[in-house]
C-alpha cells in the first residue's frame, strides 16, 4: 500500500504517453487508453478510500524521498482528512469526462493527453506534502487547462483562456514569492518545505521589512498566500475570469472546473494558509 499513491499520481501520465505514441489515424484507440487509465486510477482512489482509517488524524499512505537536496526539497506525497474526498472526486470526474468526450473529433490526440496530464496535476495538489512539490503540480494544472479552453472552447475561447491564465498565473507568482521568503524564514535547520513542518504558527515572532515599513511576516504572507488561493476559487473581487472559462470552455473541462479546480483555492487555505500562518486570521 506504501506506493499507491504514486500509482494514483503517475497512472494519467502512463495514459498520456500511450496516447501520445498511439498513431493519428486510430482514434478510438486512444479513447479507450484514456478511459481505462481514469477507470483504473478511479478504482484505486476507491482502495484508498476503503484503507483509510478514519480514527486516525495523521497523514497516511506516506511516501518521502530525497529531490533537490541542496534546497532541502522532498518528493512528499500523503493524504488525509481533508485530501481524501478530493482524490476521490477527481478520480470520479475524470473517468466520468474521458466518457462524455467520446464524440471530440478535433485533434483527438493532443484533447485526450492535456485531459490525462490536467488529471495527474490535479492529483498532485491534493496529494502533495511539500510545498515545493505542491507549488509545481499547481502550475502546471494552468498549462492543459490554458489549452483546453483555448483550442476546443466557443467562439470566445482565446479570451477565455488568457483571462484565466493571467489572473491565476498572477495568484502564483505572489505564491512563488511568499514561498521563498517561508524558506529562508524557515532555515535551514527546518524541513523547511514540508508543509506539515512548517505549521503551528512558527513565524508569528518574525517581522519582514517592506519598503521601509516594519510588518508581521505571518500576516504579509498569508495575505501572499490568500491571493493564490482566492484567485483559484475565486472569490470577489478576484471572480471575473471565471464566467468567460465556464461558458467557453468544452462540456467535460466546465465540470472539471466547477467540480474539482475551484476546490483548489479552498484546499489551499485549509492545508497550507491557515496551518502555517494560524495567527494572521485572528
């Protein structure tokens, strides 16, 4: 059980590479090599369900191991509480998709290995116990979503998809900046991208100087942090791209949207802004 979740993490990109080696002309073929990688990646978010111990408040199912060492960075995947049901509905909404994209006739090949390639993303956020890691899976679920939208959307898809790019790809790089100053705030005496390390209010004693101003370091990046996240979920005033890449966007990537990627500003605050800067809501 110790490796199932690099199975749940890394099946969509065997999907990927099978269609993208799959010739042109066989269509149908890379459809059901992407159904059945969604089906079976589905039915071990299922076995992980089942073998979670729901008594237990820690992470499980944990795998760690070394990947830039010289930054202190760890491939850490894990899952819990919070994690759980949102592996499980992105397994369900894939497999679901994969079907209701059986008639997509325009580049059939490129559709279904973005479709594979935004699922294991996905599953990298939600699993991802290194806010290194977690902040690479989140920017590169901006780049086959970007492409859906924009090739296989409505008449005003370009829009669309630029709008979406440009508010998110804003929320990350604020992101990028609050998670280099948490590593050098950390230390090196810290685990200092594990996100479950980090939390416990560890930096509420910590002040950062900004442009000649003496600020709480905790408050200043959680507010870093909750732009991100609130561009994701988006909340007001951060919500306009999301009416222009709902409407334009193709049927199966409007119900990944709405059903999986606007929790991801949500996961976001739950797993990482609050824990690690607990004191900057108060």
């Amino acid at each position: 059980m110790n490796g199932l979740l690099n199975w749940i993490l890394w099946l969509p990109v065997m999907g990927m590479i099978g269609v993208l080696v799959t010739p042109n002309e066989k269509k149908n073929l890379m459809r059901y090599i992407s159904l059945f990688s969604t089906g079976i990646t589905f039915a071990l978010t299922l076995v992980l369900y089942c073998g979670f111990d729901v008594a237990n408040p820690d992470i499980q199912f944990a795998f760690k191991m070394p990947w830039i060492k010289n930054f202190n960075i760890f491939y850490s995947l894990g899952v819990d509480g919070i994690s759980l049901p949102m592996i499980l509905l992105t397994g369900l909404l894939f497999f679901i998709c994969i079907l209701s994209s059986w008639t997509i006739e325009k580049h059939v090949k490129a559709y279904f290995a973005l479709l594979l390639m935004l699922q294991s993303s996905v599953f990298g956020v939600f699993l991802s116990l290194d806010f290194f890691l977690f902040y690479v899976y989140w920017e590169v679920m901006l780049l086959p979503m970007f492409f859906l939208i924009g090739i296989w959307g409505g008449e005003n898809r370009e829009y669309a998809a630029i709008k979406f790019f440009l508010y998110t790809f804003f929320g990350s790089i604020v992101m990028l900046v609050g998670i280099i100053a948490l590593y050098y705030a950390a230390g090196k005496g810290v685990d200092s991208f594990n996100i479950i390390a980090l939390q416990g209010g560890k930096f509420k004693d910590l002040t950062v100087n900004l442009f000649g101003h003496v600020l709480s370091f905790e408050k200043t990046f959680f507010w870093a942090m909750f732009l991100g996240f609130a561009i994701k979920v988006p909340v007001f005033p951060f919500h306009t791209w999301l009416p222009h890449a709902h409407v334009q966007a193709p049927t199966a990537v409007s119900v990944i949207l709405a059903g999986v990627l606007l929790k991801m500003g949500t996961y976001g605050f739950l797993r990482i802004a609050f824990p690690i800067f607990p004191a900057a809501t108060v």
